[in-house]
C-alpha cells in the first residue's frame, strides 16, 4: 500500500522545477491568505458593533452576551416597548449574521482571484529565478571535446549561482588540462611505438631483399628484432603500469620500506659495477601499507634513473626512514646538470634529459614513479643537485597514521627542500 502511494506521490509530482516552484508559491500564498481570512473574520464576529437603546436611556451592544433585555410583552407601555426593542434586537443578530456570511463570501472569492495572480506571478518569478540555470544548462550542452576551453563566466552577485557556475568552471578547467594531457600521451606513445616498429619493417624488408643473404646476416637481423620486441615489451609493461596505478589501490598491505630495498638494490649491484657507479645505502625498517609490487617498482625505476643518468666514477645515495612523521624514500645521483626550471617535466610520460633513440629508456620511469606515489597518499619532491644530478624523495604515510591511500585521497603537502611536483594522476 505504501509503495503504492509512493507511486502515485512521484506521478503526481511535476517534474519541471519550475512548476514545483509555482505550486509550492501558489500553495503558500493561499496558505496565508486563509489564515488571515480566518482572523479577520474571527475579529469581525467578536464586536459586532450593533447598539440598542433601553427604555431608561442605557445603551448595551446587541452582541454582547451580558446585554440586559428590555422587560417582557405586557399590557403597559413598557410591555409594548419591550416587543418593540426585543425584535429589534433579534433584527440586528441577522444582520450581523448576513454581514458575517457576506464578508466571508466576498473574502472567499477575493482569495480566490488573488489565488490565481499568485500562481501566475509565480510562474513568471520561478523563470526569472531559473533563467540562469538554464543559461548553464545551454552552454554545457553545448561544451565539448572541440570547444571544452569555453566557460560560463557566469556575471553578477556572489551567490549559489555564481558559485554554481565558478565550479563548472573550475571542473571544466581541470578537464580541459587531462585531455590535453591524454592527447599528449597518446602522441607520445604512438610515436614511441611507431619507432620500433618501422624498425621491425626495415629489418624484414631487408632480409627478404638481400638474394645473397647468409645466416650469419639472418642471425644478426633476428637479434636485432629480438631486442627491439623486448624494447616494445618493456614499454608495454611500463604503460600499464602507468595504467593501473591510476587506478588507485583495492587492497592496500601492510609491508616494511626495508624489504623492497634491499631486494632492489641487491638486483642493481652489478649494473652499477658495469657503469663505475657506487651506491651508498642507507636503509631503515619503515612500516607503511600498500601495494608492495607497485613499492618495489616505484623504487627500481628511481635508482634506474640515478645509475642510467650518471657518469663513470659517480654515485647514487639510497636511504629509507622516518621524517617528521613520513615514511621516506631518498634517491640522489651525480651526473649531468639538471636545469631547475625541467625538473617537474621530467616527471611527464615520455620526457627526459639527453633524448637518445635506442637506449631502451621511453621517459617512462619517473611518471609511473609519481603516478605510484599518488595513489599510495605519497608526495614526491625534486631537486637539481648544484653539482649535477637529481634528489627524489618520495614521503609515504606510516602504517597506523591514515595508512595508504585508496587512489582517493589528495597527497599532503610535500616537506623538506626541492620542488613540488604536480600531484594529479598521469594522463
């Protein structure tokens, strides 16, 4: 019975904001106007204001309760007297009550009429009031992917509207930026893809050319093939990476930072040796929750960066431990000089310093580092070393302090020196 109420409620309902506004005005003035009618008509009834005069020269109100009546009919004056004020007296109660009926229909029937111009103003003042919302309305449907650098710019007062329509605006912004991103990216990555693949295509075309082809030639073009499938498989993987660490985490684990670290650094010590690269490690037991594989990830792909930018004789510093209440991840290289002013670009998909074609590294490495970060609640700081190289610090949340995020919560504000870098997912 219940749901079937309910159903009959919403069929009822108008669905058009404005019409609800409108009876929800029409319904309030005729509310009031009842009310009002009401105390009207109960002060009118109260006095009646009918006055009578009695035989000895007192006047009582017809309509009072305590009036005294004139002496019953009788055979003297006083007696006819008496008849006389007595049917007065009952004349002036129905014309009081005529009155009463007469005021009330005609209060009735102005109700009625001023009932109607209250629903039409009503209705006039609901569009007045929405005609901005449906300004909004128009222009975003009219908003897309070619035209998204347009606003509402919404003028006028600082009220809800104008808020209303600065958010929009704010959202329509921030869209704007991820889909210049995602076009980006998406050049990007087709053009890294591209490369390898016109690759591919010469070198078969080469071997299907050549009539005087030996298999030591076939041998070398295989090789050749076989690294440049294993560079497009490497890029792969990194791309979804990327991809599903934007995602955020589904379930976080509780890890220690140590245990990531040294498995890393055990895996890069002879890569290290081959460069003349020393690492200098200083690690700590830190409890943090996440993701340990995406953990580990973010730390290979940092001290790949420091060993593949350095120089022969140089070194890297690895520290993990605990700051002001952080989880810490330090990496510091030597090498080439960084200009401050591209450190955050570094942190981009597909941007890096000294571009070489292939040297298997697609400037891949730092964005998924930052896209990891943020979906563990991590910020990530970075600085150009004065002698050269770079200083990345990674800050998770320790475990049993918020925990790591779910890929919805914000980074907080990086500490220490270095620059910030952009804290939004990666495109």
């Amino acid at each position: 019975m219940s749901r079937l109420l309910q159903g009959l409620v919403a069929r009822l309902t108008p669905r058009r904001v404005r019409m609800r506004l409108t009876l929800l005005y029409g319904v309030l003035f005729v509310a009031s106007g009842a009310v009002l009618l009401a105390i009207t008509y109960f002060l009118v009834a109260r006095r009646s204001g009918t006055v009578l005069f009695t035989a000895r020269g007192g006047r009582v109100d017809a309509g009072a309760p305590d009036a005294a009546p004139f002496p019953g009919p009788g055979s003297g004056p006083e007696g006819r007297l008496g008849t006389v004020a007595e049917a007065f007296r009952r004349q002036a109660a129905r014309q009081h009550q005529e009155e009463m009926q007469h005021l009330l229909v005609q209060s009735g029937i102005a109700l009625a009429i001023m009932s109607v111009l209250a629903i039409g103003l009503g209705w006039l003042v609901a569009g007045r009031v929405l005609r901005p919302l449906r300004t909004m309305t128009g222009t975003i449907r009219r908003i897309s992917a070619r035209n998204v650098h347009e606003r509402l710019a919404a003028r006028g007062p600082d009220d809800e509207l104008k808020d209303l329509a600065d958010t929009v605006d704010g959202l329509l912004g921030r869209l704007e930026t991820a889909l210049d991103s995602h076009k980006r990216f998406v050049a990007n990555a087709a053009h890294e893809l591209r490369t390898p693949l016109t690759l591919e295509h010469a070198l078969l075309e080469e071997t299907l050319i050549d009539r005087e082809a030996t298999v030591e030639s076939f041998r070398a073009n295989f090789e050749r093939l076989l690294h440049t499938s294993k560079q497009q498989a490497r890029l792969l993987e990194s791309l979804l990476t990327l991809s599903g660490s934007e995602r955020g985490l589904e379930h976080p684990e509780p890890l220690d930072l140590s245990a990531p670290a040294e498995n890393v650094l055990g895996a890069r010590r002879p890569e290290a040796g081959r460069r003349g690269v020393g690492i200098r490690a200083r690690i700590a037991p830190v409890p943090v929750s996440g993701d340990p594989a995406l953990i580990e990830r973010l730390m290979a792909n940092l001290v790949d960066n420091a060993l593949h930018y350095n120089v022969p004789g140089g070194r890297v510093e690895f520290t993990t431990g605990i700051r002001d209440g952080r989880a810490v991840v330090s990496v510091e290289n030597t090498g080439p000089e960084v200009p401050p002013d591209q450190v955050a670009r570094l942190f981009e998909p597909f941007q890096r310093m000294g571009r070489a074609a292939g040297d298997g590294h697609h400037g891949l490495g730092l964005s998924i580092v930052r896209s990891i970060a943020v979906a563990h609640d991590a910020a990530c700081t970075a600085r150009a070393r004065p002698s050269g190289g770079l200083a990345v610090e990674v800050s998770f949340p320790l475990r049993g302090d918020g925990g790591a995020g779910n890929g919805r919560h914000r980074p907080r504000a990086a500490r220490g020196r270095g620059r910030a870098l952009p804290t939004g997912t990666s495109p």
